[in-house]
C-alpha cells in the first residue's frame, strides 16, 4: 500500500506540473480546475514538489525490507518520466518519424506505468525484470489510447480539454500512422502484455482486468 | 559522496523553482541567468524536478546499507523545505512576529540543512538525533546571515539581486528586530551549534569551520 500511495503522489505531482501554463497549460483535470487554476501557479508548483518528496519520505517510512528497492525503481522511472516530458516539449512543433514517437512514449509514460506494474511483481516477491517490459508495451497502449481519445472523445467525458494535440500540431501515433493503425498497434501490445501475464494464473485476474481496462476505457 | 550529491540535487533543484517567475521571480543566480533565463520555464521546472528525482535514484542506487535511511532523512527535510517555501509565499505581504518568522525559517531553510548535518553523523555510524537540532539553529543563522547579505551587499558581489526582501515588503529578522540585533542573534545560535559540535574533537574541524562561514561568508 505505501508502494501504491508514493506511485500515486509521483503520478499526481507529474500531472499537477504538466498542466502548469509553461507546460500544457490546461484549465481542466478530472473534470474540475487544475491546481493553478483553482489556487495560483506557485501553489501548483510547490504542490507537485512536494508530492515528490512525500512520495519517497511515506515509502522510505516503511520498515520493510522491500522499501529501499521499491523507492529506487520509482525514482528511476520518475526520472525518466522527465526525460520524456521533456523531449515531447522540444518535439512539439517538430514532425516526428513513428520510431522517435514511440521511443518518447516509452520513458514519457511507459516508464512510470512499468515501474507500477514490476514494482508490484517485487512486492509479490517475484522477478520484476520479467515483467516490467510487459508494462512498458501497457504503457505505449496507455499513451495510444490517450492520443485517440483525444482525438474521438469529447471534453466533458475526458474531464479534460478535448483535441488539444490536434491543434497543437503534435506528433502522436494515430496522427502518422492514422486511427485505425494506431487502434490495431494498441491491441497488439496489450496482446503482447497479457502473454506475459498469462503464466501468472488467477492471481493475476486483477493485473489483466486493469492491463484490459487500458484500452476499454472511454476517459 | 553519494548522500553529497543528492543532498546538493535537491538544494539545486529548490534554487531553480524558487528563481521561477511564479515565485521569487530572480534572473540572476551565483552570477549567471537562471535557469529560465537561460533556457525557458518548462525546462527550468523539468529540471528541477529531475533533480529531485535523480537525488533519490542516485542515492538509493548504492550498495550501502545506510542508503535507504539517509534517503529517508532527505525525503522528509526536503518535505519540510517545500512546506516552508510555501508558508513564505504566504506571509509575503504579511507583517509576521518574530516567532512566526523563526518557525518559517526552521522549515524553509533549516529542515535541508539540518538534514545535511545529521546525514553526515548517520555516514559516520554516529546518532543523526543528536546533531539535527545543532543543524537545525545553523540553517536559522543561515538565513539571517543571508537576509543581512541582502540588506547589506551589492548584487555583483552576491552573484544574485540583493535588495529584494525589503522591495517585496518581506518579514525577515533584519526587518523586525533590526540589523545588529539580528546579527547577535545568529551569533548566539552559531554558539549553540558549535557547543553540541564540541564533543566531536579534531574530527569534526571541517564540521565547525563550515559552521563558522555559514556567518563569515561575504555572499
């Protein structure tokens, strides 16, 4: 669980600055106003960097023994989360081949997914180098998903802005290689995970159900 | 060498936020632009929060046993930094009492410092518990002797503007009880912690000399 909350503070701090004015300057999460927008930019600011170090100061709190292992495979992907942000900042503007989308994709939000997933496998005591490549493949389906709802979906459904990709000239998948393509790319490497999970039986029922859920979702 | 590093991450990563227009708005920083300055605001806050990151990664990333404790320390100060930066942006336009300011100090600038401190006796096998309150009066000296470098040196001389606190109307100690009774007063508490570094013996010179130029520094 303390494994589950400091993921959770990492993801939040990252969307908290992400949609800061400098960022993606959005108005709208989860259906409500963002953290600047509801308070100012230095709050917003000050919230996600403090989210970060509660994320680690709760894990770190823990006395087991898996702690230290698991605060460092998430401060590794939290690194590398960063490293994605901020190619896809320079790439904006520029035109991307597919290989460099997927590549960006891969730290931007496979990272991060992947080390929720293989952080998971080291509570469980398994392995989690066998797994964390299955979540990296989650997370380009994750991204994929995300770049065709915002394409297909409306703002008020998503409980953020709608078509913004789009408008800003980005290069996502589906806006290479199409809708359709991208649909079809996203299914492959859910297929692709779910082969990894299989050997791991029922008790893996909740990881696939979630792994499905990717793709399934319609926010 | 590896708690140095993380340590200095962090520090470095809290300068770059606070320079950032939405906080303490400085263009200049040890003499050169800040990092928006020189770059821009997202990858001024991008870098920060890698540094963040990478403190912990780094850190964690050994081998030593002491890691997992001595990222915890640094987890939860610098926690403690951000909620004190907060605290300030706060009472900015506030007039606050002596106290008020004292307690803001201990958070925003003693918490990082004092965690410096008790790291370095947690490295040496020692107990953290005994010097982090000796750590603690340093970082309140500290920021007297630096709201008094504001008040009293020159921006080439500082490397970063001066004249700031008293332009935003900032309660500082200098500004409430005056400038030579606040410099009294970090002397008294440089005292304090070089009284509980006594006990160290010749170990700890580098320890108290450091502790000395925390007030002799003329920048």
């Amino acid at each position: 669980m303390r494994f589950a909350v400091a993921m959770e503070a990492v993801h939040t701090y990252s969307l908290v600055h992400d949609d800061l004015p400098a960022m993606d300057d959005d108005d709208l999460r989860r259906g409500r106003p963002t953290v600047h927008k509801a308070f100012d930019e230095a709050t917003a600011i000050l919230v996600g960097d403090a989210l970060q170090s509660l994320a680690f100061a709760h894990l770190l709190g823990s006395p087991d023994v898996r702690a230290a292992a698991l605060a460092r495979l998430l401060a590794e992907n939290a690194y590398l989360m960063v490293e994605g942000q901020a190619r896809d900042m320079d790439g904006e503007h520029a035109k991307l081949a597919e290989a460099e989308v997927l590549e960006l994709m891969r730290t931007k939000t496979g990272a991060l997914l992947a080390s929720s997933v293989a952080g998971g496998a080291l509570c469980a005591g398994a392995d989690a180098g066998d797994v964390y490549p299955a979540g990296l493949k989650l997370g380009l389906a994750f991204q994929i998903a995300d770049d065709l709802l915002d394409l297909t979906a409306d703002t008020a459904t998503l409980g953020k802005r709608a078509g913004k990709d789009a408008a800003a000239g980005k290069s996502t998948l589906p806006a290479i290689i199409g809708i359709e393509a991208s649909r079809g790319r996203a299914e492959e490497l859910l297929d692709e995970a779910l082969a990894v999970f299989a050997p791991l039986g029922p008790r893996a029922d909740a990881l696939r159900a979630l792994a499905r859920y990717v793709l399934s979702r319609k926010k």
